[in-house]
C-alpha cells in the first residue's frame, strides 16, 4: 500500500512537471509564429481627435504624408481609412 501511494504522489507529480513544459512549449511556438507572421494591421496608425483643412479622404493622406516624411522620414502611405465616432449618436439612439 506504501510503496503504491509513492509511486501514485511521483506520477501525479511527473505529469505536473510535464504539463508545465509542454505548456511552455506551446507558449513559445505560439510567440514565434507570431513574430513570423506579417500582416496589414503591423503596418497601421490610427489618429484620434485629428484636424485637417478638408476631409476627403485624398486631403487626408496628402496631409498625412507630408507630416510622417516631415516627422520621421516615411515617404509613402497606402491609403487612409477615415472613420468617425459615432459613440454620442448610438448613445441618444439606442
């Protein structure tokens, strides 16, 4: 009965130890699928409470343009996405 009892404690123990590491392995292939993973929202900014002489979408990203190669020497932007909080408007409608 003694000897089953240990042999029960060091199993029970072993697996614990084994879920430990194999977690941490699931971890770390989870990080390096990440890090080898590129995708468009890497590569996003987005701007809140932003002002601009006019808000066609054209104005926008020539306005942006100008101050990211002013700022920090980024020549090209693909293209902007203006959106607009709506938060008062669904908070009175809804």
């Amino acid at each position: 009965m003694h000897i089953t009892t240990v042999l029960l404690v060091v199993a029970i123990a072993m697996s614990f130890l084994w879920l430990i590491r194999m977690r941490q392995l699931l971890l770390q292939a989870a990080k390096n699928l990440d890090i080898g993973i590129l995708t468009p929202s890497d590569f996003c900014l987005m701007g809140k409470h932003m002002e601009f002489d006019n808000y066609d979408p054209e104005s926008i990203k020539a306005e942006i343009e100008a101050e990211l190669k002013n700022e920090y020497e980024i020549s090209e932007v693909i293209y902007v996405n203006p959106v607009y909080d709506i938060s008062n408007y669904y908070q009175v409608f809804a």
